[in-house]
C-alpha cells in the first residue's frame, strides 16, 4: 500500500510540477480543468446517481467550465462566481454537517448537484487566476491548505483529545486543528517577515489588508479547509464508501485530495479582492 501511494504521488508531481512552474498558464488552466472534471465525477458517484449520471454529470461540468470563461478576463476574475461558491460554503456547508440529511435524496441531491457545478468552476478560476499572478503566489495559496493538514495531523498524533467532528471523522480533533492553524499563521509570519518568494497570498493580503486583517483572512481559511474536509467525508459517509473513486492508487479519489481547496480557493481570491 506505502509502495503504491509513493508511486502514485511520485507520479503526480512529474505531472503538475513541471506544469505549474514552466507552462503557459493555458495549459496550466486545461490541467486544472481535467482533474475537476474527475472530481466532478466522483462527486456524482457520492450523490449515488446512477447509469450514465456521474458521466453526464461530469461532461455538463466541462462544458460549464468553458462557458464561465466568459464571466472574467485575465486580469479581473469572476468575482459573482466566486461570491455564489462561498454563499455555498458559508451557509450550506456548516448548515448540512449540523443537520446531517440524507444528501443523495431528493431536493438536496438537486441542490448539491447545481452547486457542484458552481463550486468546481469558481476552484477553476480561482487557480487560474492565482497563476496569472505569479507561481509562488499559486502555491502560498495552496500552501495554506497543506499546512493546515499537515498540523493538524501531528498536533492530533500528539495532543488530540476532544473530537472535532466524531459522527462524521472520528480522527479529527481540535486540538488538531489548532495545530494545522498555528502552522499555517507561523509559516506566513516566517515568509512576510522574510519576503521570501513573493508575490505570495501572505505578502498581498498584508500589502491590502494589514496585519490583524491577514490574520483574520488566514485563520477563515484554515476553518474552511477543514469545512472542506468534513464535507467530503459526509457525502462519503452517507454514501457508504471509503474513498470519492480509486482513481489514484493508494490516494482514493481526486476528491479525496483537493477537497480541503474547494471552499478556500475562491474564498482566498474573493478576500484579497476585497482587502
């Protein structure tokens, strides 16, 4: 299993690294837009449609990525569609892992299948818009979310005790959590203190904002990459699986691995907009 998740992630980074800091930012965006179309796919898989469904599903949302180019230009991003996609996260998200409903039934399978499409799109055009400023700004931004994982998985090895979320996680806990928090706050601290690699989110958000403001904008990220997270861990819990697909041995699903940056992607870009 080691052996295979090593392989797989070996693989990965021969992919997307050479694509993100060398190609064009086309063939950054039309990479980008492959892999969301497999999330979109498992993410109808999760919804339990069925037959045809996850295909078509995900062939709708290809087609809705080309079409959302038409919302924003190179250099002004589509901030309505960035504001739908945290309407969805700032309200729906908390709102359905506290009401637990059976999300593949009915009105909310509907809801949740028209958001997806919006969700992936403003990821889409977060990412891309991300890459326009600069490399090292694209991956600060992603840095974020990794640290966040990263921290919160040792703090919880080492002092997790309360549950965070046991009916739907149950090895998430919060003092993990604050420890995926203050990684990321001290490693942002470190980069501005340092100009390292700027541009980066950090250096922006400080240049827009201020300091107490980067701080506030930095922990909402870290609260929604955890939101992230606990999402796709409910629909696949109610679905009744393990991982979103095994589309990546070893790794689970696309899902799986970019779940954490659905919700603070446009959130991030939506915020420095607004700084």
């Amino acid at each position: 299993m080691l052996k295979t998740r090593v392989i797989t992630a070996i693989v990965l980074l021969a992919v997307f690294l050479p694509v993100t800091l060398f190609a064009p930012i086309g063939a950054f965006g039309a990479l980008i837009a492959f892999v969301l179309v497999f999330a979109a796919w498992e993410w109808a898989r999760l919804l339990k449609m069925e037959g045809a469904g996850p295909v078509i599903y995900a062939m709708v949302a290809a087609v809705a990525l080309v079409a959302s180019t038409l919302l924003g230009t190179e250099h002004q991003p589509p901030q309505s569609l960035f504001k739908a996609a945290a309407i969805f996260w700032v309200l729906a998200g908390p709102f359905v892992l506290v009401r637990k409903p059976v999300l593949a039934k009915g009105a909310w399978r509907a809801f949740l299948l028209l958001a997806g499409i919006v969700v992936f799109a403003a990821c889409w055009h977060a990412l891309v818009a991300a890459r326009t400023v600069g490399v090292s700004f694209v991956l600060s931004l992603m840095l974020v979310v990794w640290l966040a994982d990263i921290g919160a998985y040792f703090a919880g090895k080492a002092f997790g005790r309360h549950k965070l979320a046991p009916a739907i996680s149950p090895g998430k806990t919060w003092e993990g959590a604050v420890g995926g928090w203050l990684a990321v706050l001290i490693v942002a601290t470190a980069a501005i203190a340092l100009h390292a690699f700027e541009p980066t989110l950090y250096s922006a958000l400080l240049e827009r904002a201020g300091g107490v403001r980067t701080f506030v904008v930095l922990t909402v990220l870290v609260v929604f990459s955890v939101i992230g997270d606990l999402f796709e861990s409910m629909l696949k819990r109610q679905a009744g699986v393990k991982d979103s697909s095994g589309l990546l041995p070893g790794h689970g699903g696309v899902l799986d691995r970019i779940d954490a940056l659905l919700p603070v992607l446009p959130l991030a870009m939506l915020l420095l907009h607004f700084g």
